[in-house]
C-alpha cells in the first residue's frame, strides 16, 4: 500500500507500507477503535529528537480532531490514513514501512533512504 499525499489533482507517493504492516495495523486500529469507543482513528508517523541513533521513528492512532493543519493526511488502501506533521515527512519521505511476526525480532521495520546509519534496534537513526 502507498500513502499518497493530496496535492490538488497530483499524487506523490511519501511512504509504502508492506501489505503485512498494513494488515497488522488495521488490526490494532480495529482493536484500539473498539476499546476507546471511537469511530474513526488515524496512524500517526513521525519522527523525534532521541533513540540510540539521535533520532527515532513513532507512531500512535489518534482521532481527526488532532490533526492540524500542517499535518500531511494520507490515503492509504481501505479507510486507513495515514497522517504526518511536515518536519517528520522530510525524514520519512521515501520509508518503506514492514512487519514481521518472528518470534527473535519480529514487529515493525523502517526502511528509510534518508538515514545514514540505524541503530541495532531497528527504531532509531541518523542522518
């Protein structure tokens, strides 16, 4: 699935998530719409100040009311969007989003062009 940002008629492609992330992600939004009694939920992506690397990837569901203006909101297959403010779509444009269900590693991985190197973890880099 690729999350695709609304730029009047044109789409750019910002960020691709495997159809395995997709998946699991719509499960936990399914299981966080029915233990918070909300209707519609949206994955927030971003990045922050900290991580073993000095920067490190987040994401959390919210509501529509905590998007703001600034906020890049993304289409992605189903009624999934995807929302990230535009500091964090600097670091993350071109990141392929994963998941894996292995037991010894296992959970999400970021595939991100614009790091120079990532910690070990898998959840933190440079640039």
């Amino acid at each position: 699935a690729q999350a695709e940002e609304q730029e009047g008629s044109k789409l750019a492609p910002c960020i691709t998530l495997t159809d395995k992330a997709l998946s699991h992600l719509n499960q936990l939004k399914q299981q966080k719409t029915v233990s918070d009694g909300v209707d519609q939920l949206l994955l927030r992506i971003g990045v922050k100040q900290g991580g073993c690397s000095g920067m490190s990837y987040f994401m959390d569901f919210e509501t529509p009311q905590q998007v703001v203006d600034d906020d890049a909101v993304m289409d992605l297959e189903g009624d999934m969007k995807l929302v990230c403010d535009p500091k964090s779509l600097l670091y993350l444009f071109g990141m392929v989003l994963d998941y894996s269900d292995e037991l010894i590693g296992g959970g999400f991985k970021f595939s991100n062009p614009n790091a120079d190197s990532t910690c070990g973890c898998g959840k933190s880099f440079s640039v």
